[in-house]
C-alpha cells in the first residue's frame, strides 16, 4: 500500500520498542496484522436475511439486576461498579473514572434494558473518561455533556476521537494517545496506556476508521486494570500480557456475537473471551458487553449462562467475576 503514514502522538511516550505509530492511508487507519472486512453489504445481509433464532430470543425472558445503591459514590475505597454494557466507575488509587459512558437508549432508539444504579447527575469529581472507540455504543454524546458541567472531566482516549468530543463539551481537555502509548501527568500516580483491539470505528456510513479504536491499561501501585473496549479474538492480548504480566482484573466483552459471519471479527463470543482471559493471564475476569443493548441475534441471557456453564466445568483459569449492574466490586 503506497503512502503509509504512521501516526502517533508525539508528546506522549511510546512503551513498545520499534513501533512507529498506527498506520493510516491519509483517510483512514488500519490494522497492520489484519485487512478489514466489514462492509455494509454484510450489514445489508444481516438485516434482511431470515433470522433462525428469532423464536429461541423472544423466548428468552432474562435480564440483568441492577443495585440501586449510591454508597460507592460516597465512598473513598478504590472499586469497580459495572454501569452496563462497556461503562464501568472505577476508582483507583483515589482517582474516579467512567469507561466509555453510555446511559441511555442509543441514539434515542435502541432500547436500553438495563436500569442504572444512579441519576448520571450523581456523578461528582470524575477526573478521567475513558473513550475506547467512536461507536455510538461506546462514545455517546449526551452521556458525555451532561455529567461535564459537575465534573470537567478529561477524556484520555485514541486518535482524532478527542476532536470529535471537543466538539459536543467546550473548554475540554483531552489527551489522544495512539496504540502503546502512555498518558501523560495523571493523577494519584496513576498511568494509563492505550492499547491494541481487533475492530473498528465509525459514527456514519461515510467516516469508517478515521478515528482510532484501542483497549485501555490502567496501572496502579497495586493493580493492573485491563478494560477490553470492543475487539474480535486475536494475538494483542498475548502480546499484552508480555507487556503487562501481572493482570489482576479484565474487564471482556462478551456480547454481540451473532451472526458469526458478520460480528466474529470484532466481538468475542463467552468461550473466545474466556480464552483472552487466559492469553492475558488475568487473576479476575469481569464480563462486560451483554444484556444492556440488544444488538445482536443470540438471546440476552446466552452470554451469562456459557460463562457459568463454562466456570461450572473449570474452563475458566480466572476468578469469574459476573456482576450486576450497580453492584460494588472492592480492589485490593
């Protein structure tokens, strides 16, 4: 391919030696170890093609729970509370994050499922927000405006997505970090990296990959916190391992998977998220990306039942973590 460009940002420091940047054609990214094959001919198929489980789904009455308890706002202990779907609050080493925040119908059509454990004005003193991609369900603009205003937070999030926010919250601050790169001056000592994922990034048929998608490390004096962001199964979580090889806690997705033909290049399904868990050679697993939105054809309810059938028969080396939406998990 002529004229690669390999872009990174150069103010912030590079953790893995020899590389370059993210290769980009001068439109677009892409994934130096896979073509890209999405299309919306297969999106088209997708949504115009029978679908054979249709019955099996509507059937399939389960939903997540949701804890209805602000205790872990008002606490100073470091915790993971899930907020549904890939929105997580952590608090690490004092310091208060929300990993791509998304509390409402998607675009005002999708339905949301699951409850919230808290009105999005509870939020105070949030200091960072992690933006793995651009995808509506990962990066939505009123979950972003309307909690700015009570805590000017600062997105740390991959290239061009930054701009992209700036554009919806006046004044922002944001830092925009290509893979295997480090964000700069945070605080409470705490350093994040970005991070590769096999997937891709869009808001409108027209903008495909002009912004960066990326997983997210966050490294305290005790813990490391891997958050998966949205990726199909592939070699960067055992390249991420050697990089990171103390993983207490990640967070996969484990959603999203059906038809195979259409989501298996950008989403795990439970058994390929268990296998990452085991690439990453993380101590807890924590899955993410299901019951929140129903954005795919396997029944809400499959994801957590696999997880628990596969932990039953101690397919998971991990301690798995399944939790309700709202329920305050502690880190030691």
């Amino acid at each position: 391919m002529a004229d690669i460009q390999y872009l990174k940002n150069d103010k912030l420091d590079i953790i893995l030696d020899g590389w370059k940047g993210n290769p980009h054609t001068g439109k677009r990214f892409f994934d130096p170890n896979k073509a890209w094959s999405g299309s919306f001919a297969k999106v088209w198929k997708w949504q115009t093609s029978p679908k054979p489980r249709a019955k099996e789904k509507k059937a399939d009455t389960w939903r997540l729970t949701t804890v209805k308890d602000k205790a872990f706002l008002n606490s100073k202990d470091d915790c993971i509370v899930w907020l549904g779907h890939a929105s997580f609050f952590i608090r690490a080493n004092g310091v208060q994050i929300i990993t791509d925040p998304v509390f409402y119908n998607l675009s005002g059509v999708v339905k949301r499922y699951s409850e919230m454990p808290c009105d999005v004005a509870d939020f105070k003193n949030i200091d960072y927000v992690l933006l793995s991609h651009g995808h509506r369900d990962h990066c939505d603009s009123r979950s972003l405006k309307e909690p700015y205003d009570n805590n000017k937070f600062e997105p740390l999030t991959g290239l061009n997505i930054g701009k992209l926010v700036a554009g919806w919250l006046p004044g922002l601050k944001y830092q925009e970090a290509g893979w295997y790169q480090q964000y700069a001056g945070l605080k409470g000592g705490l350093k994040i990296y970005y991070l590769p994922s096999q997937h891709w990034s869009n808001r409108y048929p027209w903008d495909t990959n002009e912004t960066l998608w990326g997983s997210m490390m966050i490294k305290t004096d005790k813990n490391h916190i891997f958050f998966g962001g949205d990726s199909g199964y592939c070699d960067y979580p055992k390249q991420i391992a050697t990089l990171f090889p103390s993983i207490d806690v990640a967070m996969i997705g484990v959603g999203a998977y059906t038809p195979d033909y259409m989501m298996h290049d950008v989403h795990t399904n439970p058994i390929e998220a268990v296998q990452i868990i085991h690439d990453l050679k993380a101590a807890n697993f924590i899955p993410m990306h299901y019951g929140t939105y129903d954005l795919a054809d396997e029944p809400m309810g499959e994801p957590e039942r696999m997880l628990v059938s596969l932990n039953s028969n101690s397919k998971i080396s991990a301690n798995l973590l399944i939790s309700s939406v709202g329920e305050t998990l502690r880190i030691k």
